[in-house]
C-alpha cells in the first residue's frame, strides 16, 4: 500500500481510492464535505464490491469498514472510497514488483486518462465512487497519431517536417542526418535535404535564443513550474500581489529581433522585413510599435444625432399631445353613456402611463463596436512577461442546460456542444459543461458520441475556417460552399466529414433503441438469475420474482441516474449526482496532427487537434429538496465549474442555442478585458432564431425587443439578462458588489456619488454587502478574516470552492496597463500558465458540491448565483447584479454571434408568453420589484424595470378597450358625444406621431416596417390571451400559494413532414388561451353586422357612430388577423371545441346586453326590423 498526501492537513474529509485488484493498494487525499454520510454502491456485478459488502432491503450494498471501533473518534470526519478497478492506466503493484524510482515515476504521471475514462457517482447516503469506462491510454493515442521520431531506437517528440515528405523525425535526429558539412538525406524518401544551411542556421539562432532566455527568465515563467494544486492556486495570487505601481518599459521588441523586427528605426525600411524589391515598391515607413497597444478594444458609437433628436423631440410633442387629449376626454364627458365614457377613459389613462413607462428608457440608444486586432495584439502576441507568447486570455466556462431528452433532442444539444468546442478561443482556456437535469444514459452516451465525432469536426472547422461551426446548420446551408475556400483539399475533406455526421446522426437516432435492447438484455439475465436462485433455496417456481427493471450501461453496469422504469432511486426526481469529464484538460502547448490515410480523414498536420475539456454532470436529486428548476441546476454548474477548472468567465447557453459565430467570446471579452470593463457583471448577446417561418406570423423574431429596447437600456446601465447568450464575471455571480459604482440621489438620480468598495474601509458599506477580496492588502487583515469566516454561511462547506474565488477574481482583472483610480490590475502574460491537472480528488469534491443538501443553510439562490423563486430567474438574476451597482453591455455582432429556435405553432408561442409574463407579475409582487431598488441603479433603469414587471397588468384594460367598440355598436353609443374637429385633431396628432416615432426607431435600430407590424399584432395578442392568465395565476400565488409548473418548449431536431419544414406552423392545439381572443374576434364581426344593419334600417342614421365604432372595431380585427389564420390551420379547419367556446360566450354576452336594456326601451327608429 502507497500512501500519497496531496492536501491540506486541515481538511476534515478523507477520500481513499483503493484498486479492485489483488494487493491493491490506496490514496489518502484531503476533501471536504457539510455532512457525514454512509458507503454505498449499488452495482452488484461491479469489481468495486468485496465478499464483506451486505445488501439491505433497498437493493444497495453496504460497505462495512475494518475501523468500526475508531467511529466515534473519527465522528467529525467524513470519508468518502472512490474504488479504482484496475485498468491499463491503474496498476495494482506490490513492494516487491516496484522499485522506489518506478514509485517516484508512476507519481508523476498525469492522471488524464484515468480522469477522463472514469464516471464518478455520489450524492446524499451514497458512496462516492469511480467507475471506470474507458481503458484508451494517452500513451497509446500519442502513438499511434505519428507525433513521435519515425527513427528505429528513438522516441523523442518530432519536429516540423524539414522535408516535403513531412517524415516525423526528432530535432537531435535530424541535426545528425545534417551533419557538420551542411549536407544529408531525409530517412523517408532519401531525398537531400533543401536549404539545409539556412535551415541549420536557424536551428543554431533557437538554440542560442533558447540559451539567452534561460539566463534572463521572467516571473511568468517561474509561475510555469509544475506546482501542487492549492498551493498553486495561492501562488498564483500572492506572486503579483504587491504590484501596484505601474508597468515597465515593454523591452520586447528591442530584447527578442527576428529578421520581421530587426532593423526599425532607421531611414528607409525594407518592405516585409527584406531588402529585394524595386525602388517604388520595396520600402514602406516602419511601423508604430504603440499605436495598437494605445488603441482601445471597443468604442461607443451614438445614434446619429439627426435620428436621434427628432426622435426625442417628437416623444415630447406626442407626450403634450396625449396629455392634452386625455385632458380634452376628461372635460368632455358622454352624458349619454357616462359607463361607456368612464371605461374608456379609465383604459386610455391606463395605456398613456404604460406610452410613458416604455419610452423613457428608449432617450439613450447607442451602438457598440470591438476592435478583435487589438486584443489579439494585446494578449496573444509576445512580450516581456510572456516571450513565448501564449494566450494570456482569462478562460471561459460554457454551461449548456438540459432537462428532457424527448423534448430536447439529443442531436440538438449534440450540434451545440459541437460547435462550442471548435469555437475560436485557446483550446486551453475553455471548459464545458453540459447539465443534464434529467439524469438521462440517453443523454449521456450521445455527448460520448458527440466527444468522439469532435475529433474529426473540429479541426476540419479550425482547417478551412467553417462557419457556422454547428454541422447541422452548415451542411443545410443552400448556398455555394465553395466560396472563399482555396485549399485544393477542401471538397474531399468536406465529403469525408459530411459522410462521418450522417453515420454519426445514425449513431444517435439509434441510441434510443439500443439503451432498450440491451437493458432488456441485461434485464432478462437478472430475472433468470434471480428465478434460478429461488429454486435453489427451495422456494416456490410459480412464485413472481421480482426484479428491478434497470437501465444498463454499454459495459454492463447499472445507470446511476434516471432508469426508464423509475425505480426508487434512480427517478427524475431521486437519483444520485453524476459527473464524467468526457474530454480531459488539453495539454498547453499545440498538438499537431498527421498526414490523411486509411485511420485519418483529415491531413492535419498543421492543425492544433486539441479539445477542450468537456463534463458531463447530473445534480443530485431526493425527495423532500426543492431542486429549484433551471435557477438550481446552473447553481450546481458554477460550483462544479469553480473546483474543476474556474474561469473568471462564464457563457450560458441553452441546449438549442448555438454558437453561429466563431468569434463571439472575444468579441464579448474585448468588454470585460476594456477599460472599465471591472463594472461589467455580463455582455448580453441578443438571441436571433432559425426556422421561422418567412412572415413570421407571431413575431418570433422579436426584433423590437432584441434591437430597440435592448439596445436603448446598454445606453443606461445595460441590457437585462434574457436567459441564454450571456457572458458572466464569476464574481458577480457570486454576488460580490463591484470594485466602484455611483450612488444616484436626488430628483431622478441628477445627483451622483462615487464610491470605491475596494477600499478597507468603503463608504455607506451595506450589511449585506459583500466587495471583492483584495489581496495583498495589509490594511485590511481584520476585514478578511470576517470575510473568511462568513464564506461557509454564503458558499458552502466546500473549501476548494472558497480557494477558488480570490483565484478567479485575480484571473479575471484587467491588465496594470489600464490603470485606473481603485483597479487593482494584474501584470500581463500571469495567466499564460499551463492549467493544473485534473485529478480524482478534484472529481470527487465536485460531486460533494452537487449534492441535494449543499445549498442547504447558506446563501445560494438568494444572493448568490442564479436567484430562486421565480420562473423567469434570468431577469431576477440581473436585476440583482445591477441592484448592486454593476453594469452590463449589450453586443450586437456582424454576424449573428448565436442562433436558436424558437415555437413557431400558436399554442407553444402562447404558452411561452404566458411564462414570460407570469415571471414578471411574480417580480411586481416581490422584493425584486424595481419600486424597492437601491441608489446605485439609475433611474431610467429602475423605470425600465418596473415596466417589466408591470406590463401583463395592461391586458386587463386591453380586453376592456378591445370590447368597447363592440358594445359602442350594440348600443349605438359611442365613447364620445360626437366626433367633433378636437377629438379628430388630437386623435390624429396622436397617430402621426406615433407612426413617426416608428420610422425613427426603424431606423436607428435597423429593423424593418414589417417586423414592428407583427410586433404590434402579437402584442394585442398575447395581451389578450397570455397576459391575463398570468395575471391570474400571479395573483393565485400571492393570495393563495398556489404554485405554477410550466412545462418545457419542445425543440424538434428535425421536421417531422420532411416535405414541409414550417409543417408545425400549422398545428391547432386547443388551449384555454384562444378562448379571449376568439370571443372578442367574434363580438367585434357580430357588432359590426349589427351596427352596419341598424344604421340602414334607421330612418334617422347616425353615421358618425358607425363610423367610429367600424374603425375601432376593425383595429382590433386587424391585430388578431394572425391569431385567426393560425386557427385556420393548413386546410382552414378550427377545432369545433373553439366554436362552442366562442359561440356559448358570445350569445351569454349579448343576452346580458339584452337584459340590462331591453329593446322595448328604445324609440321605435331604433329597432331592428326584418321583413
């Protein structure tokens, strides 16, 4: 037995991995976790069980320990056993098989491939556990890629072909082939070598550039240096800790002259760094070294001010316009119709202050632009701290969330893991993780699949630089693929991979079918096992046996999380947490590829075939724990995230989101790493969809929101948090206040203060208040230690998620270049550092932290991560951010930077709004409704906020109103005496304005005359369906403490009537939500009919009434015109269920009219007689 420290003496957790194995041996490393809890495995043909384990009457296996008599010493202790079953990458050795040098050896190794082949379970009462999946060994793949010496005898790393031949052959090797006289043959095609003097002369300039740098080494470098795991982390901090004072003279273009550089400064430079060329055409002025360092990565661009100031202009003239309308309306009352009159008066007061609330913020649009040159010059090119120049990028942890493989295809999420991985950002710096709240195998083994196929797409997309770099979306492009693409290879290569993702689409489709078959299987062979057992024991053949129906890995093993048949245990909602690193943290340095052949697909040899690493995790789930959704299973990713790879940085997307731009993560991190890019908590991207049908006939595009309101509101304090999209500041969060914000105080925050929370000190400090850590701060040693002792109540017990935070807010600081009054910057080139690895101890410290009860007494949900108690989280969450004086951005790309889908059928769109909405009125009734806001938010921005919250309540008076013009024409009233020349010019100033507010928003937003046409349709729509029910609900929640369940949007991977790919367009689905819009379509055409017939058939018509009653009456029609054609379905077919509905409430309607004024109270003029 081998005993190996690698934490902390203080941890008051122990993991021991033990080996399967005969003299197997074990490793004792330091973890923490809240509670103890017992050993459990639940895999009886396991190698993990021993001949001690018992099994209880749950279908568990017990662990009995040796130390049973050490319990109650040992009582504060809690010791999780993660069993290693012998692999070919986990030996079981003995003393006297193993020298003490092989010890020190085999320690060294990097526990990659064990990490990455191994899935890890754990959760509440449940031993946490290794299971090992894959048996590859990273020696072998090395191996067999051809990136070794092709020399017999030697196995040293080979060096970039020297020859046409592209022979891998090792530097030492090849200087020998060389020789001392210049000349030599290539091994493989026994060709001599071409340029051999400049190339050995070039060889002989590294060497001594090599043996330069070792003498004058910089910080970055010691920071290199392979370092244990926490100790690395502190080291990380407390090496540039102290350094406030400004940067050095940059020295690198002087110190490191290559035949690009050497030379600047003098009269006439050669161009392209040589002398040749003719005298017109051969020089060119040297460069500015400072010009593009000075240069800033993002600017702001303001709307034009010949847009902008009529715009503004025109929103006073219309707001003096209604205010004296509204005015006129009140002093001129019907004293015909005095209820009529009061409705009408009462919804239009209701609606100008609804004008009011949405146009405010709109005062301040602006646009922004990324200058990406810039930040690759400023973080990836070489310098004095970073010679070698590597990324100095901080990383990025993508979150992909999930729920329901049935109505999330698996191919969908597929196509989006895809194309994070082979986005353009370090390989090294990027980390994803896909939750799958369901606990799905079917989910599990297709991001197995998704991992493998990875290997092929992604360096076919960093080859021929492939957008969209979703294969789904590429390969159903109808455009010409060719264009742009010179590499004569690119047509076969594209043919191959096209080829590889049918088979792999194949692959996944059949999932489904081969978990059953082999379930079944397995199932089967139980039952047997079991009956054969019972007659054994003498019992009773005739006698049902009865045996769990588990859902089966491919290696025999039972699925720690949801079975099909939903035993105890392993349901939806109880089964135990799982995590799987499918992909391991890539090495540092590049890895090429090699040459195409029978195995390769692709000639890869001058791509970076790296992955980034990809995780697989299912939170715990149990009985009696509220599991808070969406909200709770982001909570779980960021905790996960944190003690597996902690970027600063984190991307949320949805499954059926998409990267559709290559480049989007720097163009969202040229504004965190910008200066004043501390403030910023996210960069919101706006969401565009695909698969919408050409007119969009329910405004999924939602462009007036996307384009007009959300880019008004980042000329404020930023753009709200839409759900998806978004890039975070980790510290934000986690729910620390910014390093500087400004209070607002005073008539509409016109009064402004600074304050500097970074201080020791802060001024008008909150109590709940939480500022960033400050390291090296020697003034404030009393402060951190309050700070340190209150981290367990706000995030756990979880000491390397408490290690993690001063680590990824130090990554996450901007360069010392950019300094600023209270930044605290970090020297550049401290993060081109090669990532730790990832070891089983870290693994299983993160299945601690996914368990049901870790949230348990501390302050997630509340104040830190994603906020709970609302189905609408995302606007709550940022919402929360801004409260605590942050700042948010809103990126508008080129190209789109992420594309979705979005429910094109009536139904599903309606039921989407009406989540939307029942989010917002549960926000009104909150502590997060805007009226309650803090002085750091600004007060345009607490307005747009309480808009948010408060617009479902416009429904009520829109129902109202849109029934008016029916009853007006029932009655033969109409909601003024007469149409007088006042009512007709303010009515009309009213509408002009309005449409030229239009045309100004049009065209500083971009967007089209016909997307604010379907805007307008659907926003009477939805406020006549979906508004009020969730009014309704909200107020049921309130009052009564009902609570409201939404269901997922189904998400289609691919049109089920293949002829048709809009088929669902067509789809009625009856809900209770067409029921307001269909009787008041119907009152509307019956009152119509009744108006136009009574004016005819009067022998005194009042045409003016008519008049007005038909217009308004047709208002209201022509906004519902969508909702009716998508009754209509593809043949014109309506539920008949929809004509009982609307006839029984039309007819209760009109009798009720009838009722209160009876027509034998009419003059006789007034009757409708049909002869």
């Amino acid at each position: 037995m081998v005993k190996r420290a690698s934490s902390p003496c203080s941890s008051p957790v122990t993991i021991t991995v033990s080996s399967g194995g005969k003299g197997g041996g074990s490793r004792s490393m330091g973890l923490t976790s809240p509670v103890p809890r017992a050993s459990i495995s639940n895999n009886p043909n396991s190698p993990l069980s021993n001949s001690r384990n018992r099994t209880p009457s749950g279908g568990r296996y017990c662990s009995m320990s040796r130390d049973d008599t050490t319990e109650e010493i040992n009582s504060a202790f809690v010791s999780y056993t993660v069993h290693i079953p012998p692999t070919p990458d986990h030996q079981s050795f003995s003393a006297s098989q193993t020298s003490l040098a092989e010890d020190i050896k085999d320690a060294a190794k990097p526990q990659r491939s064990f990490i990455s082949g191994t899935i890890f379970t754990g959760g509440f009462n449940s031993v946490t556990r290794g299971h090992v999946i894959d048996c590859s060994m990273e020696n072998n793949e090395s191996l067999k890629s051809g990136l070794v010496c092709g020399m017999k005898g030697c196995d040293e790393k080979a060096i970039k072909g020297k020859c046409e031949c592209r022979f891998n052959i090792c530097r030492d090797c090849y200087l020998d082939c060389v020789g001392s006289n210049g000349g030599g043959h290539c091994p493989g095609c026994k060709e001599p070598y071409k340029d051999v003097d400049d190339e050995a002369e070039d060889d002989n300039d590294d060497d001594d550039d090599d043996y330069d740098y070792d003498e004058t080494k910089s910080e970055a470098d010691d920071q290199a240096l392979p370092l244990p795991k926490l100790d690395k982390r502190l080291s990380l901090v407390k090496s540039f800790k102290a350094q406030s004072h400004p940067p050095d003279f940059d020295h690198t273009r002087w110190l490191f002259e290559t035949k690009g550089t050497y030379g600047y400064g003098n009269a006439v430079w050669p161009k392209d760094g040589y002398g040749s060329g003719s005298a017109a055409n051969g020089y060119e002025p040297p460069p500015d070294f400072g010009e593009r360092s000075r240069r800033p990565l993002t600017r702001k661009v303001g709307v034009s001010a010949a847009i902008i100031s009529p715009y503004r202009l025109l929103i006073i003239i219309r707001l003096a316009a209604l205010g004296l309308f509204l005015t006129w309306r009140i002093r001129h009352p019907n004293r015909e119709a005095m209820w009529l009159w009061g409705m009408s008066i009462t919804c239009e007061l209701w609606f100008g202050v609804s004008w009011i609330l949405d146009q405010l913020p709109k005062l301040c649009p602006v646009n922004r632009v990324t200058d990406l040159s810039v930040l690759k010059q400023r973080f990836e090119s070489p310098n004095l701290r970073n010679p070698k120049g590597r990324s100095d990028l901080p990383g990025i942890d993508v979150f992909v969330s999930t729920a329901d493989p049935e109505k999330e295809p698996p191919l969908v999420t597929a196509n989006t893991i895809l194309s994070i991985l082979a986005v353009d950002y370090p390989v090294e710096k990027l980390a994803c993780y896909l939750s799958d709240d369901g606990g799905s195998l079917l989910t599990f083994e297709a991001l197995a699949e998704t991992a493998s196929f990875a290997r092929i797409w992604v360096p076919f997309c960093r080859k021929h630089n492939i957008e969209p770099r979703n294969p789904e979306a590429y390969f159903g492009q109808k455009r010409d693929f060719l264009k742009n693409k010179v590499r004569l290879d690119f047509v076969r290569e594209r043919r191959r991979v096209k080829r590889e993702y049918d088979e792999f689409k194949v692959r996944i489709n059949s999932l489904t079918e081969s978990i059953r078959r082999r379930s079944d299987a397995y199932n089967a062979h139980e039952e047997l096992r079991a009956r054969k057992n019972q007659m054994e024991m003498g019992g009773n053949p005739s006698e049902i046996v009865k045996v769990p129906k588990a859902t089966w890995m491919s290696d025999g093993s039972h699925w720690p999380g949801t079975w099909t048949s939903g035993e105890a245990d392993h349901s939806k909602g109880d089964h135990a947490g799982v995590i799987q690193a499918m992909l391991a943290p890539p090495n540092a340095e590049p890895v090429f590829g090699v040459d195409a052949d029978g195995e390769n697909l692709l000639d890869s040899t001058e791509i970076d075939i790296r992955l980034p690493m990809l995780v697989y995790v299912s939170r715990e789930k149990r009985p009696g724990y509220d599991h808070n959704k969406k909200a709770g299973a982001m909570n779980s990713l960021v905790r996960t995230s944190a003690i597996m790879s902690n970027g600063p940085f984190v991307l949320n997307l949805d499954c059926d989101h998409y990267i559709y731009n290559s480049l989007a993560l720097r163009e969202g991190m040229c504004f965190m790493l910008d200066r004043g890019g501390d403030r910023i908590c996210y960069v919101q991207f706006p969401q565009r969809f695909e698969g919408i049908d050409p007119s969009d006939r329910y405004a999924n595009h939602n462009t007036v929101f996307f384009d007009v309101s959300m880019r008004a509101l980042d000329g404020l304090q930023g753009p709200m948090y839409v759900g998806t999209g978004c890039i975070f500041r980790r510290t934000a969060l986690y729910g620390f206040s910014p390093p500087r914000t400004t209070e607002h105080h005073g008539w509409f925050g016109r009064k402004k203060t600074k304050l500097f929370l970074r201080k020791p000190r802060a001024a008008k400090k909150q109590e709940d208040e939480m500022a960033l850590p400050i390291n090296g701060d020697q003034n404030n040693d009393d402060d951190a230690d309050i700070e340190s002792l209150l981290l367990p109540r706000r995030f756990g017990n979880s000491t390397s998620l408490a290690a993690s935070i001063p680590v990824a807010e130090y990554q996450g600081r901007l360069l010392q270049d950019l300094q600023e009054k209270g930044n605290q910057g970090r020297p550049a080139g401290s993060l081109a550092v090669p990532r730790e690895p990832l070891d089983a101890a870290t693994v299983a410290e993160a299945i601690s932290v996914i368990s049901c009860f870790y949230e348990d007494k501390t302050e997630w949900g509340k104040r830190v991560g994603w906020i709970y108690g609302s189905v609408t989280e995302d606007v709550v969450t940022g919402y929360r951010m801004h409260n605590r004086g942050w700042r948010s951005v809103y990126c508008v790309t080129k190209r789109d930077a992420f594309r979705g889908t979005a429910p094109i059928n009536l139904t599903d769109r309606l039921h989407q709004v009406l989540r939307w909405a029942t989010g917002s009125v549960e926000i009104f009734f909150s502590r997060n409704n805007a009226l309650f806001a803090t002085r750091r938010m600004k007060f345009l921005q607490r307005v747009a906020y309480f808009n948010c919250g408060m617009y479902p309540f416009t429904s009520m008076f829109l129902i109202v109103y849109c029934v008016l013009p029916a009853v007006s024409l029932f009655s033969g009233q109409f909601i003024v005496q007469s149409l007088s020349v006042a009512f007709l010019v303010f009515l009309l100033a009213i509408t002009i304005t309005l449409c030229l507010l239009s045309i100004l928003e049009i065209k500083w937003s971009g967007i089209t005359l016909h997307d604010w046409w379907r805007n307008e349709q659907f926003w009477l729509i939805g406020g006549t369906s979906a508004h009020p029910a969730a009014v309704l609900q909200g107020l049921l929640k309130v009052i009564a403490g009902v609570d409201i369940s939404f269901t997922l949007t189904s998400k289609s991977a691919t049109p089920e009537d293949a002829d048709d790919e809009f088929a669902d367009l067509y789809v009625v689905k009856w809900s209770f939500l067409m029921v307001p819009p269909i009787t008041i379509m119907m009152l509307n055409l019956i009152a119509i009919a009744v108006g136009v017939a009574r004016t005819l058939y009067s022998p005194f018509p009042q045409w003016s009434r008519l008049v007005g009653g038909v217009f308004f009456s047709f208002w209201v029609l022509s906004h519902l015109y969508p909702f009716a054609k998508g009754l209509m379905g593809r043949r014109g077919r309506v539920p008949t269920i929809v004509y009982v509905w609307s006839g029984l409430l039309a007819i209760i309607i009109s009798l009720l009219w009838v009722y209160i004024s009876p027509p034998g109270t009419q003059e006789d003029y007034m009757k409708l007689q049909i002869p």
